[in-house]
C-alpha cells in the first residue's frame, strides 16, 4: 500500500508541476503582451504630446496675427477718422 501511495503522490505532484509549467507560460506571455501594449501606449503618448505642442504654436501665430489685424484694423479707423493734411 505504501508503494501505491507514493505513486499517488507522484501523480499528483507531476500533475501539479505540468500545471504550474503552464501558468507560468501563460503569465510569461501575457506579461509580453502588456509590454507591447505599454510600449505602444507609450509611442500614441508621445504622438499626442508632439501633436499638442504643434496646435499650441499654431494657436500662438493665430492669436498674433490676429492682435496684429486688430492693431492694423484699429489704426487705420483712427486714421479714416483724423487724416493728416499735408
């Protein structure tokens, strides 16, 4: 009985090692998968950063050109308004 029995338990640990193997292959790959997603998570950052700098000089030039149209707007109203007689 105590042959038959420590067959048992060879059974059993085999098995609980084959499955552990497996788990830890599972774990391994789903690890890789997170970092490709990291690093793909980290490049579409980087993207949308670049892209927010690139509107945000966009904005600057408008918002100058546009004080500039005001400020030319302005004084040529003024000028309209009072001209210099030579």
């Amino acid at each position: 009985m105590s042959e038959r029995r420590r067959n048992d338990v060879a059974l059993e640990t085999e098995k609980s090692l084959t499955e552990i193997k497996y788990e830890l292959a599972t774990a391994k790959k789903e690890l890789i998968f997170s970092n490709n997603n990291r690093k793909d998570l980290e490049v579409a950052l980087n993207a949308v950063q670049e892209e927010k700098k690139m509107i945000e000089r966009e904005l600057l030039s408008l918002r100058a050109y546009l004080q500039l149209k005001a400020t030319s707007t302005k004084a040529s109203t003024i000028h309209m308004i009072n001209p210099i007689s030579g």
